[in-house]
C-alpha cells in the first residue's frame, strides 16, 4: 500500500513539473508573438513614413531585379575596351 501511495505522490510531482514547463513554454511563446507583432508595426510605421516622405523601397525579395546579370553586362563590354586599347600600344 505504501508504495502504491509513493508512486502515485512521485507521478503527481512528475505531472505537475511537466505543466509547470508547459506553462511556461506557453508565456514565451505568447512573448515571441508579441514581439512579432511588435516588428510587423514597426515595419508598418518605416513603410508608410517611406510613402509619405517618396522614398523608394526595394524589396529583397523582388522579382524585377535579375541578380545582378545587369550589371555583369556593363561591365564586361568596359573589359573588352580595355583588351583593345592595350593591344594597341
């Protein structure tokens, strides 16, 4: 009988630290959505002071930029020049 008692007192500690953890877990994630929140308002804030003031935004993501393959082009034609004016001295 007392081991029973001992086992249900030992199981009952193990559950109450399991949702004392639980808890816990809970309050930072509730902490991190809030946070989130907190930056997509800032965001929002930087934004529509940007429209305001005609500032431009790129956008990191954006399709309309093509990696760079702009400018790889530009360079490479001064690259050429360069060989030609050199062969000629």
């Amino acid at each position: 009988m007392i081991c029973v008692l001992l086992g249900f007192m030992y199981k009952k500690g193990q559950i109450q630290k399991h949702v004392k953890h639980v808890i816990e877990l809970e309050k930072e994630m509730l902490r991190n959505h809030a946070e989130i929140i907190d930056l997509h308002r800032q965001i929002d804030l930087i934004k529509n002071q940007a429209l305001r003031t005609g500032a431009t935004i790129l956008k990191l993501n954006d399709g309309s930029m093509n990696d760079g393959q702009d400018l790889l082009h530009e360079v490479n034609p001064g690259k050429k020049l360069l060989r030609r004016t050199s062969n000629l001295k």
